[in-house]
C-alpha cells in the first residue's frame, strides 16, 4: 500500500515540477492534456465504477468552456459588442451574457450548468430505470441536441467559429508565460484535489455501493438502498469535473467551438479511460494524457500517417490489455502474489507430507 | 540519542540534496530559457543555408480532400524558389503540420511552428474556425500566417495575409451580376456554419438596396444529404436564382436530387461559391453542367502564367489532377512572400510586413497586388459557367482587379450590417 501510494505522489510531484524541465509550448499542451485527465477521472468513477456508459461528455465539458469563454470574451472586447455579435446583426449584450461580465459568476455557472444539466438529464432517465445502451444513446442525442443548437444561435454563442481571440484574464495577459504556469500549476492542483476527493468516495461506503449498483443493481434495490441517488450524485459529480476541465481547458487553449463538443471528441473522451484502465482513477489519468500525448507525438513525426499508428494502439489496447494500461501493472503484481502464494503453498504441502511420513 | 543523530543527518542530506536538485532544476531551466532569448535575437529558425516556413494543413479528417491540394500548391511553389537560388542566398525548408480537421488542432500546431520549430512564416488553412483559432495564436507570437480561402470577410488581423477573395471579390459582384443578368427572386441556401450565416446577412442586405427579393432562406447541417424538402421548397415559391453556398458533401447530394427532380439548370440557375473544379470532379461534371460559380480564378483561365502552371501541376502530381482558385491562392501565396522577403532583405515578421504592401506578382489567374491596410489581395471576379467536362467556362470578368474591401466600407447599403 505504502509502496503504491509512493508512486502516485512521485507522478503527481513530476507533474508540479513539470514547468522546470518542459519547454512553454510542450508545458501548454501538458496542461491541455491535464484537463482531458479531469473528464478522464469523472468517466472512470460513472463507467469503471457505476457501470454508466456515457457517450455524451463533451456537453458538459462545452458548457463549462463557453461559460469561462464568454467571461473571456467580454473581457477582450473591452465593454463593446463581441465581435462575432456585431457582425451577426446583434445591436445589444443578449441578457444572459450580462452575469458573465462577473468573474465569480463565471467561473461558479462553469460548474453549476453542467451540473443542472446532468441532474435533471439523470434524474429522469434513472428514475425511470433507463439504462445500459439505452443511456448512452440518449447521451449521445443530447450531444447532437447542443451542439446543433450552438451552431444555430450564431449571434449568440459565436456558431462554428466559436469563442477565440482572448487576451487577458483578471487582468493577466493570457500569453505571456508567468500566467501560463500559474494556470498550469492550477490545473495540477485541481486535477490532485480531484484524484484525491475520488479516491476517498470509492473507499468509502459509498464507493461500495457504486461498484454493488455496477454489478448487480436489483440487489441493491433490494437490500433497501435508492441507486437512483447514488448513480444522479455520481453522474452530476463526472459533470462537474467535466465543467471544470472546460473552464481550465479554455483558459489554456484560447479556444472554444461547437466541435470540441461534438460525438467524435464524446467517444473519445471514453477511449482515454479504456486506454488507461476504467476502474482505476489514476489508470485513467494516465490514460488521457499517453493517449493524447501519443496523438501529438506521432502527428508531429508522421504527419501523414499518424492516424494509422494511434489506430493501432487502440486496437493493440483493446485486443491485448482489456484492463487497459494500469491492467498491465495490476495482472503483473497479482502473478507475482499468485507465485508466492503458490510457493508458500508448495512448501506447506511438502512440509505437511513430510509431516506425515 | 545516537539514533536520533543518524537520523538527523539523513534529513539533512536529504533537504540539501533536495535543495541542490530544485537550485540546479531552476539554474538548468534558466539556462535554456537564456539560450531561448538568444536564439530568438539572432532571428529565428535561419541557419547559414536553410530557412524553415510552416506548412498548416488537414491531411486528415473531413477537410483533408479539400486542403491537401493547397499543401501540394505551396510545396510546388517552394520548390520553383529553391530551384531558381532560394530566397537571400538560403533554401527554403518545410515543416509540415496536420491540422487534422480539428480546431485546436490548429492552434497547438500553429504554436508548435512558431515556438519550437520558428518558422519564419506559416501557409495554412481552410476553414474560418481554423483561421480563427490559429489568428490569437500567431498575433501572440508576432508570427505570420498566409491564409489562402475566400471567406465571409469582417477581419483584418496584423499577423494574417488573406490571398483568398473577400466578399466584395465573390458574393456582392456575383449577386449585382445575378440581379441584372437572371432575375430579381432569390432563393438563399447554405451549410449552417458560419460563412453561409455571414454571406447571407450581406446578400440580404445588397438585395434590399438593389432591388432584388428573397423568397426563401434554408440553412442545413453540414454533411446533410436529403434536399428533397427544400427542393420542394424551391418548387414552390419559384426563385429565379439559388446561391447556394452548401459545403463539401451536401452539394453531391443536392445537385443530384435538383436533377432527379427534373430542375436542370435551364429552369433554375444556382449560383455557388463553394464547388470549384476539385469539387466538381466528385459531384460530376454531368450532374452540374449549366450551373454557374464565382471564383478569381478557373482552370482554364486563359493566361501564359496559367498554361506553365497547369502543366506543372499535373506532371507533378498526376494526369487526372485539376487546380482550382484556393490553389491557385495558395501557390500565389507562397511567391508573394517571397517578393516581400526579397524585398525586406529580411526574414523578420515586421520588415516583410511592411515590405508587403503593393508587392504584385502575376499569378496563374492574372496579376495579383497586396492591399497593405487590410492585408488582403487585389483580384480579378470571374463568373463561369460548368462544362459538362467540369471545366467552367468563363462567362464574365471584372476586367481589372478589385481592391479587397474586408469591411464593406465602401457599400452604403453595408452600413447597417456593422453597427
């Protein structure tokens, strides 16, 4: 235990020192990847632990990125129209973009939209005992829903274009490097309290409960406990993160669009966690960040055929390592228990024949 | 006591290791950071025989059939300068990039260009969302991004060249032409992004003060292929003019489903902006014939320069190849940096900035000049009508070209579209 633990603070103590040994721009994407990390840890707790497979996460990380978006926005136009409004035909700041001149209002609707959406979206489909595939289809149609909607109301949300073009944040300029690595050690910290908050939930009763509703959730109904709060709770709490890594992404990034959103960035945010492994919350940071880390490596070496090698990692990941990648780790461990246990019983077994004799 | 004492030293060794490694950590980063500043003052990426530019495009992903002919234009063109002697006795060295048709994408590969590989100047794009991710990108990093697309125009960034046509080079002379040459009833339809959303607010507007009528507008999602409803549509309200300006794989199945309608373009002229030559080759030429587009260029432009061009083109990448205007634009691009640097003497983003305005050069489509104010190019309209070879044939030009006018600040009926 001690030994593991050990390895988890050394990974998160790299990730702290990261700013003194990475150049900016691999620093930036680092922190991108950091972000991915945050939806990663939530899709583990509603997927490797609850059993939920969601296909629609990108809303709630969109709905958190436009909400620090607009704040962004408004604070680079300086009191004008944003720009993509003026062109739109749009001669007044629509009412709902007024709060988010506040920080303090964006930065709290960054996680409380989210959180709203995937309440009142799971209370009614668990309630109603939907789920399996036909969660993730309905997932999957609230992704279309929003993102056709932000493509729509061009005036109102920026369309296909999105929110770009930031320049300061509180009054930092966002390109200059000092706030990058202010806001990359920010990530770090948000993604350890996040780690550290889930992994205390999933040793907790709670937690028990989470993998009982997973693996049987009529008996779990049975012995009297509600799954339909525990699975609510745990599905707005994977939103939250969601909304939150949205918030840091942008702040990051610079950028916001309707396609970050999308079904292709949905489905992909749940090969990450099957890259690193579902049921294991620091399986699926490292999952989000080699894969996304490998998606840049190899598109920056091979521009040309880059797909083809990270297609192969999914498919060796899928067809060799089910577990995912801290699979690996935990089989190699349990073999090595197993061999002890074996060689232990071996020479009991001898110890007992010779007992006999 | 004594094993208190032990233990007391190996703390101690233990922070001042500690402390060594973070002193020697910040001293190392400092260090590169120094060798960064330096290597920033002597001018980027420049070597004493090569000097390396940034090419941006998506070889993956939907966008990839479109962009990677403009990735082969500006190799051609950087290997015509390498050929005749390079540019200020250096070889010019691309770095290749895939935005993967992906925004952000876009935006890292654009950072990674500038930051880590310092080119001196990047070609790139197609899409206006990746324009506009790449543009806070490249105005942060004082780099230069040349952009080779028509788009809906309302932009003007010190950091981008636009070599593609803006409105008042496409949309409002093709609309004036339409209105005197094809009718006053106009049906608009487009992709729901936002180039269609903007061209539209303008067409609307021009054909209020010119006396047209707008009898339909139909927006639909992009890769969406069932037009039998908005055709029915068209049937209806009997428009005398379609513009159209549907993206990628919405146009095969709209023109198709026009034709098994039995609306040829006798019935109905559709005007679009998006199908050039590359794209007519996967709709059919057939299915097209007889309707008209409007570009600043068409392949069978009749000039010197474009014959050698052609020619060049397809020996290079194939018999069954076409070059359309967005090559053309990304070809030009390429050489009209060139004659800036030549110019400048100089690689910096600054001096070739300001070199820039009023460099001609004569491209394929005819002599093009940079706009210094807007940083647009100069360019002949032309209005052409598809062959069922798919080739256009031109129907009617601006004669000379039109100075680019981002803003449509010279068009009294564009006041109110901007506040």
């Amino acid at each position: 235990m001690i030994k593991k633990n050990w390895m988890y603070w050394l990974f998160f103590l790299a990730l702290f020192l990261a700013p003194f040994y990475l150049t900016e721009f691999r620093l930036s994407l680092l922190g991108k990847f950091l972000c991915f990390a945050m939806i990663a840890i939530g899709i583990s707790l509603i997927w490797g632990y609850t059993g939920i497979l969601s296909l629609g996460h990108g809303v709630y990380f969109g709905l958190g990125a436009y909400c620090m978006a607009m704040y962004l926005k408004l604070e680079a136009s300086g009191g004008r129209l944003p720009d993509f409004m003026e062109w739109s035909g749009v001669n007044k700041l629509p009412w709902f973009w007024k709060p988010f001149e506040q920080p303090v209002i964006a930065i709290s609707s960054a996680i409380i939209v989210p959180v709203l959406l995937a309440m009142f979206l799971s209370y009614f489909t668990f309630r109603n005992r939907i789920k399996g595939v036909y969660f993730s289809l309905l997932s999957q149609a609230i992704v279309v829903v929003f993102v056709t909607l932000f493509i729509g109301k061009q005036e109102w949300t920026g369309g296909t274009n999105g929110l770009t073009n930031f320049s300061t944040v509180f009054g930092f300029s966002l390109s200059s490097p000092l706030t990058q690595i202010v806001l990359y050690l920010l990530t770090v910290v948000l993604l350890l309290s996040m780690f550290l908050f889930s992994r205390w939930l999933t040793r907790s009763r709670f937690g028990r409960v989470l993998v009982a509703i997973r693996d049987s959730e009529n008996r779990v109904r049975f012995l009297g406990f509600n799954p339909t709060t525990y699975k609510v709770f745990v599905y707005s709490l994977s939103a939250a993160f969601a909304g939150i890594a949205g918030a840091m992404f942008v702040l990051q990034v610079g950028l916001i669009s309707p396609a970050m959103m999308g079904i292709i960035p949905s489905i992909e945010m749940v090969l990450w966690v099957a890259v690193g492994g579902r049921s294991s919350l620091i399986g699926a940071i490292i999952g989000a960040i080699v894969t996304n880390g490998a998606k840049s490596f190899f598109s920056e070496n091979y521009p040309d055929i880059w797909l083809l090698f990270l297609g192969g990692l999914f498919i060796a990941v899928v067809l060799f390592l089910p577990n995912g990648l801290t699979g690996v780790y935990q089989s190699v461990r349990q073999r090595k228990k197993q061999g002890e246990v074996r060689a232990n019983e071996a020479s009991s077994h001898v110890l007992q024949r010779v007992s006999r004799f | 006591m004594k094993r208190l004492k032990g233990n007391g030293l190996k703390w101690l060794s233990l922070l001042l290791c500690g402390s060594l490694l973070v002193l020697s950590g910040c001293a190392a980063s400092s260090a590169v950071d120094e060798a960064k500043e330096k290597k920033k003052e002597s001018s980027t990426s420049e070597t004493n025989d090569t000097v390396k530019v940034g090419i941006l495009h998506s070889l993956s992903g939907t966008m990839a059939i479109s962009e990677v002919s403009l990735r082969d234009a500006e190799l051609m063109a950087i290997e015509e300068i390498n050929e005749s002697g390079g540019l200020l006795g250096k070889k010019i060295e691309p770095v290749i990039e895939d935005g993967a048709s992906d925004w952000p994408t876009f935006a890292e590969k654009a950072k990674k260009l500038l930051q880590k590989d310092k080119v001196v100047t990047i070609f790139g794009g197609w899409t206006s969302a990746s324009r506009k991710a790449m543009l806070p990108v490249v105005e942060q990093n004082n780099g230069l991004l040349w952009y080779p697309v028509q788009y809906e125009g309302m932009e003007s960034s010190p950091n981008i060249f636009y070599t593609g046509a803006t409105t008042n080079q496409q949309i409002v002379p093709a609309v004036s032409w339409l209105l005197q040459n094809k009718g006053k009833k106009f049906f608009l339809l487009g992709s729901d992004y936002v180039f269609p959303r903007t061209a539209n607010k303008i067409i609307k507007a021009q054909l209020k003060a010119e006396g047209g009528q707008l009898v339909g507008e139909e927006y639909t999602p992009l890769g969406h292929t069932d037009y039998s409803t908005i055709i029915s549509k068209i049937k209806d309200v009997k428009p005398d003019v379609v513009f159209n300006t549907l993206n990628g794989d919405s146009n095969v199945a709209f023109f198709k489903q026009l034709k098994d309608a039995g609306i040829t373009a006798k019935d109905l002229t559709v005007m679009s902006v998006s199908i050039a030559e590359e794209e007519i080759r996967g709709i059919g030429g057939d299915v097209l014939a007889g309707h008209l587009a409007v570009w600043n260029y068409f392949q069978s432009t009749d000039t010197p320069e474009n014959k050698v061009f052609v020619e060049k083109y397809k020996e290079k990448y194939g018999k069954d190849r076409v070059t359309d205007d967005p090559i053309e634009a990304a070809y030009f691009a390429v050489h009209l940096w060139a004659e800036a640097v030549k110019k400048a003497g100089s690689f910096d983003v600054d001096k070739v900035k300001k070199a820039a305005d009023g460099i001609e050069y004569k491209a394929p489509g005819g002599t093009v000049k940079i706009d210094g104010e807007t940083q647009h190019t100069w360019k002949i309209v032309r209005i052409g009508e598809i062959q069922p070879d798919g080739q256009f044939k031109e129907l009617w030009n601006s004669g000379e070209a039109v100075k680019p006018d981002p803003y449509l600040k010279s068009y009294p009926w564009a006041k109110d579209l901007m506040n």
